[in-house]
C-alpha cells in the first residue's frame, strides 16, 4: 500500500498538521499514523475510511483507485466541470462533496446544472 503511504503523508503535510493532530481526527494512535505513513502496517476498511474523512477526499483515490481526491467527472461540459471544480475546491464545500460521494456522474451533472441555475437566476 505505498500509495496510501504517500498519499496520506502528502495530505497530512499539505494542511500543515503534525501526525499527532492526524491521530486526534483518525482516532487512532500516533504510532499507527507513522506505521501507516512509513508503509510498515497495511490499513484496515476502517482506517482509510477515517483518513478520508479527515482530509475530505475519497477512499478510492488514498487507496490510489483514481487520481481524483474529491471525485472527477469527465462527462461533464466545461462549463459544469467548472462548477464541479468550484465545488470541490473549497473547503467549506468539501466536505459536503465528500458525505454524498459516490455520485453517479449523472447526478453530479444534475447537481451542477442546478448550481449553474441558481447562480444565472441571481444574476452571478
């Protein structure tokens, strides 16, 4: 699993959080962060899926599944990619992004023409 290694070893770096902070949000132990960040213990279902609620991205990509962290749509037009990419870029939206995923690539699209909706009916 050394995908998973660096991955959370990136993310945990990216936020500028120490590996006891990691240990705070996971609710597991400091030294089964290190094991997990170094690759000398495999993570359980369980575990990936508090890092991944920790750092707000998907299961599949820590695991290295996809290179997309909060959910890629390659169906979509430019212009509701482009609202998709709003989304998922702020934090304060991450998170909701990440509690309804997995979406289907349809209802991503649905949720996008919707915003797209909302923001043209007010003028922005």
């Amino acid at each position: 699993m050394e995908i998973f290694s660096k991955r959370i070893s990136k993310l945990r770096e990216e936020r500028g959080w120490t590996r006891a902070e990691v240990a705070k949000r996971t609710g597991i132990s400091r030294s089964y962060v290190r094991a997990l960040e170094i690759g000398s213990r495999e993570p359980r279902a369980e575990v990936v899926g508090r890092f991944a609620e920790a750092y707000e991205v998907r299961s599949d990509y820590l695991l290295g599944l996809t290179d997309e962290p909060y959910g890629g749509v390659a169906e979509l037009t430019p212009e509701l990619q482009e609202i998709w990419d709003s989304l998922v870029s702020r934090s304060d939206l991450r998170m909701l992004v990440s509690t309804v995923q997995p979406l289907s690539r349809e209802q991503i699209a649905t949720i996008c023409r919707m915003i797209d909706m909302i923001r043209l009916g007010s003028g922005g």
